[in-house]
C-alpha cells in the first residue's frame, strides 16, 4: 500500500526552502546607479552654467523622464534576471535585453519625437535630443543586466571615460557650435558609454534567440516590484514638476520645456551632498549585512534550532542598526555642516546669493530621501515588496500633495518636498522594523 | 443514494496491486450495492491511470488532495478563543502520538462548519497565531532540533487534517475505509458528518508499514550523532512522524463501529496499535475456486516431481533461498522440475543474480523461469508451491494452489501458517495443508519439501486439507456474502435512524 507517506520526500532539501537564497542575488547597487549618475549629471551640468539653455533644459527632461519610464521595468526585470541566474539560465539575459530595449526603445522614439518635436530650436537640435533620450534610457536599462551580475567594474569605468568625453566634447563644440554643438557632443559622450557597454554584454552573454519577451509574466506576479520604480521615481520628480509649471517656473523653451532653474539646481547639488554616504553604505551592504542576511536563510536550511535562527536574525538587525546609524550620524553631520555653512557654499560655487534658503531645505531633504532610498532596498532584499510601494507611493503623495498646497507661500518653498521625504523615509523604516520583527514568521509562512 | 462510500488511500483504481483486485472484486461481485470512491492522493500533479474499468454500480469516483492549497475563505463566526485552545491541545496530542475523539470533537466543531466554524485553513496554515502556537510547542518540547524540519514536519502532519475538515464529503450510508491514515480520517470525518457508521478492513497494516518506512527512510533529517553512544532511538523526527501515524491509527480504530482484517496476525497488530480486539473481525480474502479448477483433466508428466514458485522475483520473495532449497531437494529426487512463475523484469539487478545462481548450482536445465504466464494452467500440474518471503499479508497464490489441492512449503510470515494450520479449531481439524518453515532457511525449506515427496499419502492428506480449506474458509462467494450481509446490515440501522429523525 502506497500511502501519502511517500509523498513527502518531495518537500526535502529542494524547491521550497533553497528559493529562500535568491534574494541575495538582487543588488543594492542598481537600485540606485541611474539615480546617482543622474544627478551627478545634472549637477555637473547646473554647475557648468552660462551655457545654451535649451541644452540644459532638454538634458534635465531626458533624464527626468528616462528614469520614469525606465523605472517601470527597472525592479521587476532585475528580479527577473535574478530568478534566471539562479536557476543558471545565462541565455535569457541577452533576449530579455533586446526585448527590453526594444519596447522601451520604441515608446521613448514616439513620446521623445512628440515631445521634442515640438522644441522650437532648430532640428538638428531636436532630432540630437531624441537620440540622447533613447540612449540613456538604454543605459538605465543595460545597467540593470550587468548590475545583476555584478560587472561593476565595467559599469564605473564606461560611465567614467564616457562622462569625461560627454562633458570634454559637449564644451569644446558648444563654443563654435552652440546648443547644437553641446548636445552632439554629450550624446557623442553617452553614446560611448552605450556602445562599450553593449559590447561588454554581448561578448560576455551567449545567446540562442534574438528576442525574449518572458519577463513580462513577472509583472503579473509582483505587481507591486513592477510599479514601485515608476512610483518612486515619479516621487522624486513631482515637486519639481509642480513647480515648473506653477508661477515659479519659466519656459526656458517653446512650447512646454519649463523648468525652475533655481528650484532643480538646488535639488540636484543637495543630492550630491550624500553620494559618499550612499556609496560608503552601498559597500556595506554588499558586505556585512548581505553576509548575515545568508547566513540567516542560510542557518535555517542548514537545521539550525530556532534559537540559534533567532540570534541570526538579531545579528542581522544589529547590522543594519549600526549601518543605519553610521549614517545617521556621518551623513547627519555633514549636512548639518553643509546647512550652516550654505551661504559659503554658494558665494564659492559661483551662485546667486539668494538661493542658498532654498539649498539649505534640499540638503535636509536629501538627507531624508536617501534614507528612503535604503529603506526601500532593505525591503526589496527581503521581498516585502508591497511595503516598499507604500513607502514609495506614500513619498509620491506626500510630495504631490505639500508641494501644490505649498505653492500658495513663496517661504514654503522646498518645505513640500522635504516634508514628503521625512513621510517616505518614517513610513519606511517603520516597515523595515516591523518586517525585520516578523522575520522568522513570514520567511516560513510565505511558502 | 449511495449506499457505500470507499475511501481509499494510493490504491483502487489508479494502482493495481491485491488491495485494489480485492476492492474490485467487491464491488463487482455486488451488484445490488451502490458504492460511491473517495480516492486521496498527495496532490493533483500526481501522475494516474486507470488501472481498472469502474463497473456500473459505482455512483463517483471522487479526489480528495491532501496537500493541495485552498485559497478559498469560509465563513467564519464562530468562538475563536475556544477554537485556538482546541488547535494547541490538538498539536500536544498528536505530535505525542495521540488524537482522542474528545480533541477531535472539538476540531470537528470549530473547523468543520457554520455556526460554530471559527477559523478556517488560511488562517490555521498561515496566520500568525498558528506560528505562535508553533513557536511555543517547540520550545517546550522540541529543544535544539532543526527548526526548519520541524516546520515542515508540522505542515505535512497537519496541513492534511486542517485541509479535510473543510472538504464537502458526500453522503453514504456506511463509510468503509480501506486503511487508517488519511482515509481512516476522511472516513471518522464523513461518518461524523452524515451520521453513517464506519467500518475499517485493513490488509497490511498502515501504522506498522508506516513505521518500517519511517524507520528505514534517509529522506527524515536525523541529528548526527555526537559522542560515542549509539542511538537507540529513531531520532527526534522520525518519532514525531511515527507519532502522527500512531494517533491517525488510534483514531480511526475508535470510532469504527467494526473492524476487519484478513488474517489473525494483523489483528493482533491491530490491538497493539490500540484497536480493541473485542471490535475485530478476521474476514480473510477468497478465491474464485471454480476459475482454479481445470475443465479438461491435467496432462501430468510421469515420474516427475514439479515444484512451483509463484510470484515476482524481487528481494522480499527471497528467490535465492529457494533456489538453494531447490538444489538439495534434486540431489535427493533427481527428477524434480521446477517453474518459476512470475515477471523477472521488476528488479532485474537481482534476477541477474538468482539466474546466476542457479547456473551456479547445475539447476539451469531443471528450473525453468517462465515470466508472466497464465498461472492458472500451472496449478494442476505442481506436486508442492513454495513460498519463501521474507515478508506476507495474505497471499492468495496458496488459496489459488489449493483449489487445485497443491500442498503448500512457506515461511511462518504474515498469514502463512493460519493458512496452512488454520484459525479456528475446526479449521485446524482439517489438517495441515503443507509445513511452515523459518525465513531464510534453505535447509528446513527442502527438508519440508522432501517430505512431501516421500510420502504419497502425506501429500495426498495435505491435498485433501488444502482443498477442503479453501473451499470451506477461503471461498470468493463467502467472502463477498459476509461483506454484503455487513452491508446490508449497516445500511439498514442507518436507515432507521434516518426514519427515526423524521
């Protein structure tokens, strides 16, 4: 007699438990790369000023709105090519790419020719503006393939050399040449970087098809990884639209490039402020808490009592305790430092003198954003992925919401934004505390 | 409306095998009995095919998966307070091996239906509560064992038995239940359910095959052992896992109004594993005596003994100590031929190895290896069937031999030697039909045998017993009429209650 009895071997050793392992696959990094190299960028630019200002302008569209749109594959792709690594698939990566590419390509080629084919600069300009768009939304979209495998070399270097070329070109051509001159010679930059990395991946990815388009079933089954780029993203970039297009924004370009120079250039430097502190807890993730989240997931397939799965976890929160604080504390100081000493700060970078109220607000809320930011990964890495867009859609309508009400008071400038920051980051990390509490439950009850 | 619901657990009608001939057996010699099938399985990715064509008086034939996840929500009113308490006095019971009715009774009525139903098995697999619960137990009783076998241990242990009581079983008037186990359960289940009685035939018995597989298997994470004392016990899990068992046993065998086995052995097993004895009834299986018997008379060589082996060639038959047996019998009668009849093709690692040996030992041109034929034209031609298993329940190519009165040489396992000796004092006074001999032995095992051969009239009184036995206890048609009148009875106190509740 058979019995149920035989059944169960099934349930040893495979599927079930050893699933618990891919999460550490995900990487913190790529979560925030395109933002990181976003506002440097833009930075870069804002700091370079008395330039063309339909460059400027067309640079911060391009990059605002590629990381949007971007945003909506970014997360659930990157689960995608996780899942597909640990399961040693290597030949997906290049079709899924493709296919990726290929529908963001396509979307960014209508709305990037409607959109820029309304710019009222010459063609050549506009025409220079829709392949810029293109472009880096592929970068976004190529940092994510070889963020998943850890080619973070490659990624630094192009970025690097392709940056340098960006802003050399864009400078020595925009003198004789003008707008044109600069954005063909940023794209020329850009361009680089996308075909050294297109390089790279195809030398290092074997594939049999051309297109793959399976990731797409992922969108189904984690709805709310697939939004939580685009929420987040559109968070970050709310408070700025809501200003370019109430009175304190300018056309800077017919008919609909608006922007609030000062608002965004406050923002974009503010950001630069906790770069190092991002990194420096970047690197700690990939190290000491990404050891102790294995050894937790580890020790329980390894038949640990649950005693000893418990101190695992403990150890796990002491770690993000003490990353956490590090930056609370270093990054804290620093922008402490950086408010008071703002007025400086803006004589020695050449700025008007008035804007520097403003910077002092962004400074604050960048604090605030980037601790959001880790929050949000902390989740991911432990897939409690409709916390982290709540965290996100919480930050979204917080920012909506401060910011237009906001508007009534020219003081409150700013105050929209970080307000909306503190909100994200405090929803957040009460969901981190309460996730990390409920550890033990919701890794066995899930399967 | 049904009459007789069968549960049947990894058996009739997508495994063949002699519990799911025997159930078809019933079902067809029965017409006049509408019989409803309640068949478990682990899940649906199970992979079946019928191994038997329903016959007509089967009303369903109905799955039950207990492992499959259910998603849907049930209404939930009733007292949660006293559900939780009945699920944490549940949980200390059955990982300790037992499941009395009372706990049942309280599980039964805040699981299995409105009014009083107040949690249902979303929140029993995976809320929160339950892990609290399960936290708790362990730290009490499970000290430092792995955790995550723990788990998983109580998922599969109780999963299964959240899972049936919210399950809709049908009607029937009499539940019989073809083993204990999760069909035991689905059995107490439904009778509670419906009010219908249940009754319980087991051939082998599910709590000791349990334990043997438990005991033996690789897949339940055992502790190394630390330090130089030898484990005595089977470990932690393997406890727990022979603990469930145990209680799903005891369970089923409490609320059985009557309990029926094949052979005497099994119900003295039965009673160790906490069946009251007063409540088993020994029902052994039957033949079809008439499709033994051949039409034509039997072409029987001269002079020359035949010894029959039926039955697979695999380990458990033990082929290698009859092959042994077999060569000292010839030395003695030279003239012996043997047949070994039965497929060779199941482990054909170890039928290398008996065919090996029987070139070895100078028998390759007397014993003679058929594969799957048609036994029945063998049986009038056999001088003697042995039998050499190492383990038995009832096997019924003695009773099939017998109708064609071919003395029997078996090993004293399962239900060998109440067939050849008998139960009961008047079977016994027909006397013995052959000789029971040790397991493993291939010297008792040709002496039995060379007995037989020297003495004609020996053989020819154990001829005489053997056909007198079968026919007088071991007869299909008795067998399907003691199960008809079981029937009938069972049937017709149900339906008085049912006249009586108006």
């Amino acid at each position: 007699m058979a019995g149920i009895g035989f059944k169960l071997r099934t349930f040893v050793a495979e599927g079930t438990l050893m699933g618990i392992l891919k999460g550490y696959l995900y990487s913190a990094v790529i979560s925030s790369g395109p933002w990181i190299i976003t506002v440097c960028t833009l930075a870069a630019i804002s700091l370079m000023g008395g330039h063309e200002k339909h460059f400027e302008v067309a640079i911060l569209y391009v990059y605002a709105f590629s990381l949007i749109v971007t945003g909506l594959f970014q997360f659930i792709v990157t689960r995608f090519l996780a899942d597909r690594l640990y399961a040693e698939d290597l030949e997906v990566f290049l079709p899924t790419f493709m296919a990726v590419s290929l529908v963001v390509s396509l979307f960014q080629a209508v709305t990037g020719i409607l959109a820029f084919g309304a710019m009222e600069t010459s063609l050549l300009f506009r025409i220079l503006a829709v392949v810029l768009y293109i472009v880096v939304s592929n970068l976004w979209l190529s940092l994510i393939f070889l963020g998943v495998v850890r080619a973070y070399q490659t990624i630094v270097w192009a970025f690097v050399i392709g940056s340098l070329i960006s802003f050399a070109t864009a400078f020595l051509l925009g003198k004789d040449f003008g707008g044109e001159g600069y954005i063909f010679g940023f794209t020329l930059g850009q361009f680089a970087i996308y075909v050294t990395l297109m390089y790279v991946m195809f030398t290092e990815f074997e594939a049999k098809r051309v297109f793959d388009f399976s990731f797409l079933g992922y969108f189904k089954v984690y709805p709310a990884l697939a939004y939580l780029g685009l929420v987040f993203y559109m968070g970050v970039w709310a408070d700025k639209f809501l200003f370019w297009w109430s009175d304190r924004g300018t056309v800077i370009v017919a008919p609909i490039f608006r922007a609030s120079l000062e608002y965004d250039t406050a923002g974009f430097i503010a950001q630069l402020s906790v770069l190092p502190a991002l990194a420096l807890f970047m690197v700690k993730v990939e190290t000491g808490f990404y050891e102790k989240y294995r050894d937790f997931y580890g020790g329980i397939t390894a038949k640990l009592s649950f005693q000893d799965i418990e101190t695992k976890k403990r150890e796990i929160v002491e770690n993000l305790k003490s990353g956490f604080g590090d930056f609370l504390r270093v990054q804290g100081l620093t922008t402490f430092f950086l408010v008071v000493f703002a007025p400086q700060f803006f004589y020695f970078l050449w700025l008007s003198d008035a804007g520097y109220a403003l910077l002092q607000i962004h400074l604050v809320a960048a604090f605030w954003l980037t601790g959001l930011l880790l929050a949000m990964i902390i989740l991911l890495y432990f897939e409690y992925y409709p916390q982290a867009i709540i965290s996100a859609g919480v930050f979204l309508g917080s920012n909506l919401l401060f910011t237009q009400v906001g508007l009534r008071w020219r003081a409150f400038d700013g105050y929209g934004y970080l307000l909306a920051c503190l909100c994200g980051f405090l929803v957040a990390a009460w969901f981190v505390a309460r996730g990390l509490a409920l550890l033990e439950f919701v890794t066995f009850s899930k399967q | 409306m049904t009459d007789v619901a069968m549960i049947l657990e990894g058996t009739y009608p997508y495994v063949a095998g002699g519990v799911s001939s025997w159930v078809h057996a019933l079902i067809t010699g029965m017409p006049d009995v509408r019989f409803g099938l309640i068949f478990i399985a682990a899940n649906r990715e199970w992979e079946k095919s019928m191994k038997f064509t329903l016959p007509p008086n089967v009303d369903y034939l109905l799955e039950l998966y207990v492992y499959e996840m259910v998603t849907a929500r049930l209404p939930r009113r009733g007292p949660r307070k006293e559900a939780w308490d009945a699920i944490e006095r549940f949980y200390f019971e059955y990982l300790q091996g037992k499941f009395t009715m009372e706990t049942w009774e309280k599980l039964y009525k805040y699981l299995s239906g409105d009014p009083y139903r107040a949690l249902d098995i979303a929140e029993l697999a995976f809320s929160y509560k339950t892990w609290e619960r399960l936290v708790a137990y362990y730290r009490k009783h499970g000290s430092s064992v792995s955790f995550v076998d723990f788990y998983w241990t109580w998922r599969f242990a109780v999963y299964p038995i959240f899972q049936l009581f919210c399950m809709e079983i049908p009607f029937a008037k009499v539940y019989h239940a073809i083993c204990t186990g999760w069909a035991g359960l689905i059995g107490v289940m439904g009778s509670r359910k419906h009010k219908s009685p249940l009754i319980l035939t087991e051939h082998g018995i599910y709590t000791n095959e349990r334990k043997i597989e438990i005991s033996q298997s690789e897949w339940i994470y055992t502790e190394k052992d630390e330090g130089l004392t030898l484990r005595r016990d089977v470990g932690f899990f393997k406890e727990l896992w022979i603990n469930i068992f145990l209680a799903l046993g005891k369970l089923t065998y409490d609320k059985c109004s009557k309990i029926y086995t094949l052979y005497g052995g099994n119900k003295k097993m039965e009673t160790t594993y906490g069946a009251n004895p007063d409540m088993i009834e020994v029902i052994p299986n039957g033949v079809k005596i008439d499709q033994y018997i051949p039409k034509n008379p039997v072409e029987k060589p001269e002079g020359v003994f035949i010894i029959g082996f039926v039955g697979r060639v695999v380990p458990i038959k033990d082929v290698k100590t009859f092959i042994r047996a077999c060569r000292i019998v010839v030395e003695k009668f030279p003239n012996t031929e043997i047949d070994v009849i039965g497929p060779y093709d199941e482990d054909k690692e170890y039928s290398q190895e008996c065919m090996d040996l029987t070139a070895l030992l100078g028998l390759s041109e007397k014993m003679h290896y058929l594969g799957k034929v048609d036994v029945k034209q063998y049986y009038p031609k056999l001088d003697v069937l042995v039998l050499t298993s190492v383990s038995e329940g009832q096997p019924l190519v003695i009773l099939e031999g017998y109708c064609s009165g071919v003395p029997v040489v078996a090993t004293d396992v399962g239900a060998c030697s109440e067939i050849v000796f008998g139960l009961e004092p008047e079977d016994k006074a027909l006397g013995p039909s052959g000789f029971i001999t040790r397991v493993g032995s291939p010297q008792e095992t040709a002496e039995a045998i060379i007995k037989i051969f020297s003495d004609p009239e020996l053989m020819e009184r154990m001829r005489e017993s053997g056909r007198q036995r079968v026919r007088k206890y071991y007869n299909y048609d008795d067998m399907i009429k003691r199960y008809h009148d079981i029937y009938d009875h069972y049937r017709e106190e149900r339906e008085k209650q049912q006249v009586a509740a108006g």
